[in-house]
C-alpha cells in the first residue's frame, strides 16, 4: 500500500486505465459510444434499460406500484444493460442517455415521437406526473416531496460514489477519504432518521416518489445490504431509518420492483428481464434466468 502523502499531483492529469479499482474498465473520462449495438424493444410502450444497482432499483419500483394501483398504461418491458460489460456505451444507450448511466426509459406512447427520459430522479418524476400518482400536485407537499427527491440526488454521489467507492472498491484503503465520507453517510442517516422520528414516510404522510428514490440505498444501508458496511456504520443506531426500511421493503411492488433486472445473489431474487406481469412466477423466472 502506498502512503498517501507521497503524492504529488501532476501539472496535468492523464488517465491511467490501471488506478480505478473494480469498475476501472466501466470509467473513463470521455463521453460516447464505444461500439454500434441497437437497443431491443418489446410490445409495451415504457422501454426500460438497466441493472438493479440502488439507482436501477428506484423506477421498477415505481413501475410495480403504478400497474399495483391499476394504470395499465404503466406496462412495461425491462431490458437488461450489463455495465461491466460496457453495454451503457452502445450506440443505442447513448441515443437514449448521452450520459452511459443507468436507467434510461424510452416512452413510445406516441410511436411518431418518442421520449426519452435520462438520471433515475427525472424517470420518476416524468413517470409520477404522466400517472398522476405518487406526487402531490401543488403547495407544500409537492415542494417537501421534490426536496426530498432531489435531496436522495444530490447525496447519493457522497454514498456511492464517495463512501461505497473507498470503503469497499477502491484497490488501496487510505483513512482520509474513508473517514471523510463515512461522516457525511452518517450525517446524512442521522437527518433521515431525525425526520422518520416524526414522519411515516420521508415527505410526511403518504408514501411518494421521495421514498421509493431513498429506499435502494439508505433502507439497504441500515439493513446492512449496502458495502458490507453495517457495522463500520453503526446503522442499528438509526431506528427510525430501520423502521421504514422494513415497512417499505414489506410492500408487493416494492419485493417486485426489487428483482427487476437483478442478476445476482439468490436466484429467487433474481428477474433478468420483465416483459409481462407474468415473468414475476418461478418458473418464467427460472426460464428467463437461465436463457440470460
């Protein structure tokens, strides 16, 4: 392990394909496809590409509770995008989302123009408004609810990208940065679970799209699901956060949502790919994963 103080920034910066640990090969400082790869497309007119990483998590979720309350209009098809396998830098994932992250949702309701709707903040709010669902319309609740939402947006970097990065994937463990970020995750669980001491859900009373954007990484955290980090953590000291994580995780469409586009861990949590309501029973399920 090299000793931290002993570097000196360069006058200029060159990327070095060996220093990014796990997800070197997925990051690179340019922008673009890599190579042509047409994007699939099945009968519904909501086209999502993803992966069931936290930000991947958010819009099945959503998807499940919109066709739970009964708008048929939410049908959709979930089409696999393997980041590891540089599929987010095809052609036609980039025509999607210039930015090669997932989830990318393409609507065709109307085949003559199609939508495409990029960063899983936007997908939700473009989803609850076309639904009229999961969003308060007007006032204070729509401002809490969008604050909340944009709040899972901007800190979200600081979780992954910061903390989840040094503490679990970077290739050599320097204190300075683990601290760092472990203080602003733990900020940040302390401020969820002051507001959960006095809320039912983030926003307030009702269940919305803040929730289900907050859920994939801060309910995973405090359930020990995130970084194998539970315990570095001290997650069991936000029993507010505990306590919602358990009632989201209890709902349906949320236990659907979360197996969209998964291909790890227990089979039975595994759905390579949703095409139809249907994909959700065992055998379909084992089928599609076996085919993937």
């Amino acid at each position: 392990m090299s000793d931290p103080s002993s570097y000196t920034p360069p006058a200029i910066w060159q990327w070095n394909l060996g220093n990014g640990g796990k997800f070197a090969h997925i990051n690179r400082p340019v922008s673009g496809a890599t190579h042509e790869k047409e994007l699939p497309h099945g009968r519904h007119p909501l086209q999502l590409y993803s992966l069931a990483t936290p930000n991947g998590v958010k819009v099945p979720v959503l998807l499940e509770e919109l066709l739970a309350l009964g708008h048929s209009g939410a049908e959709y098809d979930a089409w696999l995008i393997p980041i590891n396998e540089g599929a987010q830098f095809g052609s036609g994932f980039v025509a999607v989302n210039p930015n090669s992250k997932i989830p990318a949702l393409l609507d065709c309701s109307d085949a003559t123009q199609p939508v495409r709707v990029f960063e899983s903040g936007a997908i939700l709010l473009y989803l609850a408004e076309k639904f009229g669902a999961f969003v308060p319309t007007s006032g204070a609740a729509r401002a809490e609810c969008l604050s909340w939402l944009f709040w899972q947006m901007g800190s979200a970097p600081f979780l992954g990208g910061g903390f989840g990065h040094f503490y679990a994937y970077a290739p050599e463990k320097f204190q300075y940065p683990i601290d760092r970020y472990a203080m602003e995750v733990k900020r940040q669980l302390d401020v969820l679970d002051q507001q959960l001491a006095v809320r039912e859900y983030i926003a307030g009373s009702e269940y919305t799209v803040a929730d289900m954007a907050i859920w994939p990484w801060y309910g995973a955290l405090a359930k020990g699901q995130l970084y194998d980090a539970g315990e570095f953590l001290q997650v069991h000291e936000y029993t507010h956060v505990l306590r919602w994580a358990d009632q989201i995780a209890q709902r349906p469409a949320v236990q659907r949502g979360r197996k969209v586009n998964r291909t790890w861990g227990d089979p039975a949590s595994q759905l390579h790919e949703r095409h139809d309501a249907s994909d959700f029973d065992t055998q379909t399920q084992d089928k599609l994963a076996a085919s993937s």
